[in-house]
C-alpha cells in the first residue's frame, strides 16, 4: 500500500517567455523555493554570460545543492564572417553539451532543471524543437523543468503545464537607463 509520504508526484513543465523583463529571475525565485525545500536544483544556460555575477555568487554561497552550468561555446549565434570549418566545430560542441544535459536529464539526480534561454536557442535555430520536445516527453517522470526565453515554439508550450508570458510595459532601458548593480547583473 502506497503511502502518503512515499507519493512522488508527475514533474511539471513551466514555460517563461515574453518580451518583458523576468523570465530568468523568476526562474531563479523557483529554484531558491525548490532548494530551500531541500530539493536538488541544476541550471543549464544556453545563452553564454546571460547569468551575472550577482546570481552566479549568490548560487556559490548556496553550496551544495544547486548547481550552474554552461551550454559551451556551441550555443551562440555564428558570426558573418564563420567559415565552414568553424561552424562545423560549434555545431559538433552543441550537440557534446547537448548530449550531457540529457544525461543529466535521464540521471534522475536532480528535483529541478533550469533551462535558461532555451527557447531562444532554439528560435535561433542552435537547437532543433524536437530535441527539446523529446527531452521532455522522456525525462523522468518526477522531475520538475523550467525553461525560459523569449519566442517560446508552441510546441513547447503544447507540452507544458504553466506557461507565463512576461509582457513589456515598459522598460528603464527605454529612457536610456543602462543596466544596474542588483537589478540587471
Ligand atoms: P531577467 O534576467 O532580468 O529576469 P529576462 O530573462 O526576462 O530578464 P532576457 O530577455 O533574458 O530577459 O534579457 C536579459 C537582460 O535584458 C536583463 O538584464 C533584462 O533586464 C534586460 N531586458 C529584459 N527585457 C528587456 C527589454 N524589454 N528592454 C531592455 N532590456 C530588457
Ligand atoms: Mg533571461
């Protein structure tokens, strides 16, 4: 006789999208909720230095438990004057970094996965929708993911069970107000 305790309920899919500020910090907001439930939290980022100094050292002081990683260099958009070769290289780099986050994904070892701009990778063409659709169709049932940027595929948001789209209103950077300490970085 299965117990209360001993329920593990079906992960959830959250999408945070939208052209308005909040997609990455709110993901972030989950996953100091979901560590400090004692849950094991990991944090993938697609879109090179889109993590700043003040949540990366924020994370570090966390400890164990929560974890940030970087996608490598095959997750970045290809520069005009990229030869085939070097384009070659990337996409052999994306498809490494690719390959380990899966693993980690099947690994079962975590309670959340952050997947910071994914959706832009995959609007940039870095990364294929059916990738990322399969990733969540298989992954273990119990694990939570988040997965954030703007242009969300609607395949994505087919597959997801909380889908909030962040909208500009307005922006400080509109008026010519660069980006701030404890705000933007
Ligand atoms: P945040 O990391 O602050 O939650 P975000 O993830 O919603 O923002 P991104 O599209 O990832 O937004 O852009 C990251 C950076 O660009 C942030 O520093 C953010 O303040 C800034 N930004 C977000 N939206 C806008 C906007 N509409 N105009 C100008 N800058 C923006
Ligand atoms: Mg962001």
């Amino acid at each position: 006789m299965e117990t209360r305790s001993s329920h593990v309920p079906d992960g959830l899919v959250l999408v945070n999208t939208g052209e308005g500020k909040g997609k990455t910090t709110a993901a972030l907001g989950t996953a100091l909720r979901a560590f400090g439930n004692g849950q094991k939290v990991l944090i993938f980022q697609f879109i090179k230095g889109s993590w700043k100094y003040g949540e990366l050292e924020a994370i570090r002081r966390l400890g164990e438990g929560i974890e940030i990683r970087q996608m490598g260099d095959g997750f970045v958009k290809h520069n005009q004057d990229a030869t085939e070769e070097t384009i070659a290289a990337h996409r052999q780099k994306a498809e490494e970094a690719w390959q380990k986050l899966c693993e980690e994904v099947q690994s079962d070892r975590w309670d959340l996965i952050v997947l910071d701009e994914i959706n832009y990778a995959v609007h940039f063409g870095l990364l294929s929708v059916g990738a990322v659709v399969d990733l969540i169709v298989h992954r273990p049932k119990r694990l939570n993911l988040i997965l954030t940027g703007r242009y969300a595929a609607q395949e994505v948001i087919d597959q997801a069970d909380t889908v909030t789209e962040m909208t500009l209103v307005k922006h400080a950077f509109q008026k010519g107000i660069r980006a701030r300490r404890g705000i933007e970085y």
